[in-house]
C-alpha cells in the first residue's frame, strides 16, 4: 500500500494529528445522514410547487436511496484504486453538485434526476471515510473514532425531519438542499487539506460483469414496485421488470459461483449461518422500516392537517427512543441470545407498524409522542441486533466484502420499503375511490407494511438455538 506523505502522521497517537481526519469523517457522515431523512417532510410541499399529488413523489426519496446502494460495492475499489483524497473529494463535490441541482429543479423528472446526482456522492461518503479511517490510524484507536463519527448519524435524523419542516414553512423547499452547500465547500477545502492520499498496491480486477448483473436486477425490481404506483407501467412491463430483476440475480449467483474469491461479493460469505441470516434479515426486515420515513409525515400532513414542521417535530421522539435503546440492547443479547432478541422483536416492529392504522388525529399529543416513540425504540434495536449479527463472524478478506455487500442490501431495503409502500398505498386509494377514503388507504397500508415486517421473524428463527451471547469481540459492532 502506498501513501502520500502525511499519512504517517495520521498513525500517530497523539490526538491532534488524527483529529481533523475524524471531523472530516463525521461531517461526510452528517450530511448523508441529514440528506436521508430532511426531504421526507419537504415532500407534500414540493409536489405542490412542482404540481404533482403527494402520493406519488416516492420517487423523489428511492433514487437517492437506489443509487447509493449501486455505487457503493464500487466506491471502495475506486478509493484503492484513485487514492481515497481524490475520490471523497468527488464524493463530495458530487453531493454539493446534486444539492444545487435539486434546489434549481422545475420538474419531477429532473428532481429525481438531481437526486441521482446526489446519491453518487452519498454513497461514497461514510464507506470512504471509514477505509480511511482504518488504514491510517492505530488499530487500536478505530473503534473510539468509529464511536466518535457515528454520532452524526444519530444527530442528523434527529433534527433532519424538524430542519426540514420549519425550513418549508420560514422559506421554502429548495433550501433543504441549499445548506449543503456551505457545508459541501468547507468540507472539500477540508479534504484537501486534512484527507491522507491512501491507495492499494495488492488491488484485484473490478469485477464489472457481476457487478452489471447484480445492479440490473436491484434497478429492474425496484422501477417494476414504482411502476405499480408513481409511473403507472402496463402489468405486462412490470412482470417484464420482475422476471428480469430475477433473472439478473440469479444469473449474478451462478457468476459469482464461478469467479470465486475474485467475485464482486463472494458466495463464501452465505456460508456463515450468522451472515446469511442477518443479510436475508436486513433486507426483508428493513423493507418495512425503510418505508416509514416516508408514510409518517405525509400521514401527518395529508390526513391529519399537520404542518411540516410540526410533521418534523413529532418524528423526534423516534429518533430519541432511538438513541436511547442503544444501552438496551447489549444486555438483551447477553441475556437471550440473537435467535430470541430478533424473532421477539421483529414481531414487535411489525406491530407497532401496524399500530399506526389507529392513528386517526383525535388521540392526545403525548400519546402519539409515546406512539411514536415505542417505534423508534423496537426500530433502533432491530437494525442494531441485525447489524452486528450479520458482521460478528467475518474475518480477514470477507470483512471489507461482507461489509459492503450489508450496506448495499440496508440501501436497497430502503429503497424498495418505499417502493413496496407507496404501490400498497396507490392500490388501497384506488380501491377506495375518492380522496376523502385516504386516511382509510393509509391505515391499510399500515397494517399491510406491519404484517410483511412480521413475516420477516421466519427468518431470524432458522439461527440455530444455541447462538452464543455477545462477547467482548462482537460487543464493538452493536453499532447502527
């Protein structure tokens, strides 16, 4: 491996040499973190500026969420391959580039298209910036900096949602997008002057062809879901998209079969019980809560008559149920082991998804704020339990590739949350035929997006039933 020169610097144990390497991290962090979650209450405001139904601007949150799941599996090749100061600066670039471009969209379709922008940057943000991290510091030292960095991703969607609803309402929609620009261009000054210059000597081919194949089918599927309710595709299109997303997967599995190790994500990692559990887990259970930053607030202010930024305000006590389950969960693991934390909990998700169908705006504020609260709670312990599951057993080379392949499938299972959603939720509003029926539509949806996250406990209860408890080892990934 080599390295520019102030790399070494980097190794030092002196706090000051690798702390702006840290900010700079945790900053790349916040954004994408930020990014995720400000737009959702934005968006019945921005369908009425680009005169589109609110029902139909999902499209709006699964391109940025499609798009970091494809570029990520590439973004730390091409950061072994450029240098990793070359390739977070473009990240970055990319970011505030697709930010400018979505605050100076007219339509939906360059929205969107803007949004794809953005993503491309998204996605090389934190994978980038944590390789960094773990090739120029201390191995002793990683785990207190992944520790520090992580903190911006609790903080942003703690006040995305809130940003997000009183900018609406003091300015407009478009500045969402406009803050990252400040922060884009101290950042990318910042990488210039503080981001090591680290490359790989020992870096094997790209594999393009499984890597083409695996994103056709995550594209193909996820247009065949939106073109059930935002694109309005003919059936026979969308059974065409489907078979093919099948197809390509499929296609990728025998590929991957054959090319061994040197295989974008290697079977080898489906080997490990615990690995294959927790990713089938992850993207069957995610499908659920990925789609509820997305049904809340437009429940909030479409039924309800909320506005944006109280939509914002009453998502803050999930992201603090959140924060706070954290110091729930090692305990919980040590105690019952994996297979029962996750088959209780999951059931547990899934029902306070469906919880939401009694929702009807009579109910006093402090019981939403606990309604919604007990969510945020079961939700942070899902994705936690999930997490360091999945990675407890990777060693060596499968490490950096399971990591990967994990952070592919949590962007795809967002993205197709929204998708699976907004069709369930087209479909109920179709049946139900007026806009007056729309809180029913919602309810149904609701408790549809509860059962299919319910369902998901099927397959936590294949691990087997003498899952070893958390141990000093695995305790370091229990992190979201």
């Amino acid at each position: 491996m080599t390295s520019s020169s102030d790399t070494p610097s980097m190794a030092s144990d002196k706090p000051q040499n690798y702390r702006p390497l840290l900010w700079l991290v945790a900053m790349g962090f916040f954004m994408q973190a930020l990014d995720s979650t400000i737009v959702n209450t934005a968006l019945p405001a921005m369908a009425r500026s680009l005169g589109e139904s609110p029902l139909r601007m999902q499209s709006v949150i699964i391109a940025y969420m499609l798009t970091m799941a494809i570029i990520i599996p590439v973004s730390g090749w091409l950061a072994d391959r450029v240098g990793t100061r070359k390739i977070f600066f473009s990240a970055i670039f990319l970011f505030t580039l697709g930010s400018i471009l979505c605050a100076s969209s007219q339509t939906l379709p360059l929205l969107v298209a803007s949004r794809v922008v953005q993503g491309v940057g998204g996605a090389m943000l934190l994978p980038v910036g944590r390789l960094t991290m773990l090739r120029a510091l201390p191995r002793h030292l990683f785990l207190p900096a992944m520790s520090f960095i992580t903190i911006p991703g609790l903080i942003g969607p703690l006040i995305g949602p809130t940003l997000g609803g009183w900018l609406v309402e003091a300015l407009s929609w478009h500045w969402i997008f406009l803050i990252n620009v400040p922060i884009g261009i101290i950042g990318g000054l910042a990488t210039l002057r503080f981001m090591p210059d680290i490359r790989s000597d020992a870096l094997m081919p790209f594999d393009s062809a499984g890597y083409f194949l695996l994103t056709s089918g995550m594209v193909a599927l996820s247009i065949a879901l939106d073109g059930l309710s935002e694109l309005h595709l003919p059936h026979a299109t969308v059974m065409l998209l489907l078979i093919f997303g099948f197809v390509s997967l499929t296609t990728y599995w025998l590929h991957a079969g054959r090319k061994g190790d040197a295989a974008l994500f290697s079977l080898k990692l489906f080997i490990l019980p615990s690995y294959r559990i927790g990713v089938l887990g992850n993207l069957f259970a995610r499908i659920g809560s990925g789609s509820m930053p997305f049904l809340l607030p437009l429940l909030l202010q479409v039924c309800l008559g909320h506005t944006p930024a109280e939509a914002g305000m009453m998502m803050i006590p999930v992201a603090l149920a959140a924060m706070l389950s954290k110091n729930f969960v090692t305990p919980l693991v040590r105690k019952f082991g994996y297979r029962q934390v996750l088959v209780a909990n999951t059931v547990l998700v899934g029902l306070s998804i469906a919880s939401f169908a009694l929702m009807t705006g009579d109910e006093p504020t402090w019981l939403r704020v606990i309604h919604m609260g007990l969510f945020g709670f079961f939700n942070s312990i899902q994705f936690t339990c999930m997490n360091t599951l999945t990675l407890k057993d990777l060693d060596g080379k499968l490490a950096s590739s399971g990591n990967g392949l994990l952070s592919m499938v949590m962007m795809l299972s967002m993205s197709l949350g929204v998708a699976s959603a907004a069709a369930v939720l087209a479909g109920f509003t179709q049946i139900m035929g007026n806009v007056a029926n729309t809180l029913e539509a919602f309810h149904s949806t609701f408790i549809c997006v509860g059962l299919m996250t319910s369902a998901a406990a099927w397959i936590f209860w294949q691990l087997p039933h003498d899952e070893p408890v958390v141990t000093e080892k695995s305790d370091t990934a229990l992190v979201e």
